[in-house]
C-alpha cells in the first residue's frame, strides 16, 4: 500500500472512530429527550461496521508489510504495532459487551474514548508523521555537480541498509538497468520508505548501482541493453510462469509484442511495466536465440 493511500485510510479511520464516538455521547450523556433514538442507533452501528471493516483491511496489510521487513523494526514502528494490537482486544471487548453483557453498557462510553484515541494517536504517528515530510522528497537525479559528495562505499552501505528493509539484495544485485531505468527505480522506492531516506540517500545509491552496473559490463564485455532485458524477463514474467516457457518459444517481432501487451493486461496494473521496460522485454525476446 502507497504512503498517501495509507495516509488517507487512516485519516478516514480516526473520522469514523470520532464520528461513532460523538454520536454514542449524544445518545448517552444528555438528559433532553432525543426524541427517535433508533436512528441514531442504526447510524452509531454503521459507523461501527465500518471501523472494523477498515481497521480489519488496514491490518491485513500492515501485517503482510511487517512480514516482508528484513531489518529490525525501529522505535516508531513498534510503537505503531503496539498500539494497533491494543485495539484489538478493544473492539471485541466493546462488541462482546454489547451482545452479551447488556448490564456492562455503562463502560462502553470508556472504552469508545480509549478506541477514539488511540485510533487519533496511530493516525498522529503514521498519516500525521509523512504528511509533515510529504515535501522533503523530490524526483532526483544525478548531476555533474554531485561528483564532490558521491562516494561509492557510502552508496553501498546505504543501499545495503535500505533496500533490504524490503527484499533481498540478491534482486538488487541481479537486476540489470539503464541510469534512468535505475532513477525511476530509486525514486519509486524512496517513496514508499519516506521520510526515513533523503536526496542525499537516493543520490548516493543510484551512483553506486550504476557504476557497478558500468563495472561488471566492462568485467563481461556483455551488451548492456540485453542484459537488462534479460534481467526484465527473469523478475516480470516469473510471476505468472516459469522461464523455459518464455525461452522456448518461438515468435516474431509483432508476436512477442501481442505476447507482452496481453500479458499486461492480464496484471491490471499500469505500473508493472513502464514503455521503456516493455520496448526493452519485447526487444530482448524478439532477437533472443531461438532454441532448436
């Protein structure tokens, strides 16, 4: 999930929490006569449903985050964990309360303000936190004037400490890209880790892994364009299958792209491959050697 799509989730996740909490508070804390409470009832439980509802996708997914997290969690993030997990016995506390317990309403109040706010808290940290630092990021990319500050162990370490928070290195190693195919890559990247890498990061790294990419061309004599292309076929198509059926096929120029455009549709996502990545795949394949 997208920082900003998080972002708004949560923002909508902490409205929904007060909205449900002020409408329980009008139910119970006046005195005046309301008048037909059903309604106000049947909105309170809505706003309810959709809590959990959200709290339950946003979990998923924090989760599945977490999961594919090589690096040790920093203070923030265990605080974030901490918190949410505290919801959980909340919320089915409030619900088991409501079904079962009729006599223990009174507490609800208590425990709708709790939910309330550590829901604003979670949203504070997360939403709150890359909202303030939204900014700080730009597109980047290298320049003739960065040659004073670029070293290349200082790239290594910071890539070795930053991509690994998500993948293996192995991927980053084995891929094999232009200088702008690595830019659109970095900047990508950088996003989903903000604000924990800055211009000077993102600058570094990509002088790094360019010039390892010049180094081992130079090393193999190899054409750069076919090894990205290469590289582009080994880390796109195996999501779907395997490579001796793309290896062994035998297609031309205009059948490899009808191949390559199905294929992309087939994934519903126009990031998974930009125009230049899929001229590069197509370009590959089509004078690849045919096996006999």
């Amino acid at each position: 999930m997208k920082p900003y799509m998080a972002s708004f989730l949560a923002l909508l996740f902490v409205l929904i929490a007060g909205s449900a909490v002020f409408i329980m508070l009008e139910i119970t804390g006046r005195t005046e006569d309301h008048g037909n409470k059903s309604g106000w009832i049947t909105l309170h439980r809505i706003l309810g449903y959709l809590y959990i509802s959200l709290f339950a996708v946003m979990l998923v997914f924090m989760i599945s985050k977490v999961a594919g997290l090589q690096e040790e969690l920093s203070a923030r993030t265990i605080f974030h964990i901490v918190m949410s997990l505290v919801l959980v016995p909340l919320i089915l506390s409030k619900i088991l309360i409501v079904r079962r317990h009729p006599a223990l309403t009174s507490r609800l109040p208590i425990i709708g303000l709790t939910i309330l706010a550590l829901s604003f808290a979670l949203t504070g940290i997360t939403a709150g936190y890359y909202l303030l630092h939204k900014k700080d990021l730009t597109y980047t990319t290298l320049s003739a004037h960065d040659n004073d500050v670029l070293d290349l162990e200082l790239g290594k370490a910071i890539m070795n400490r930053k991509c690994s928070k998500c993948h293996s290195l192995e991927r980053v190693y084995r891929a094999f890209k232009s200088e702008k195919g690595w830019t659109g890559t970095i900047n990508k990247m950088a996003t989903m880790d903000t604000p924990n890498i800055s211009t000077f990061d993102i600058k570094q790294v990509l002088h790094y892994l360019t010039t390892q990419q010049k180094n081992r061309q130079a090393h193999t004599g190899t054409n750069p364009f076919k090894l990205i292309g290469k590289s582009l076929v080994t880390r796109k198509c195996t999501v779907c299958h395997t490579l001796d059926r793309v290896f062994g096929a035998r297609k031309t120029l205009s059948e490899w792209t009808a191949t390559v455009n199905r294929m992309i549709a087939t994934m519903d996502d126009e990031s998974f491959l930009s125009k230049g990545e899929k001229t590069e795949i197509i370009t590959y394949l089509s004078n690849k050697k045919k096996k006999k």
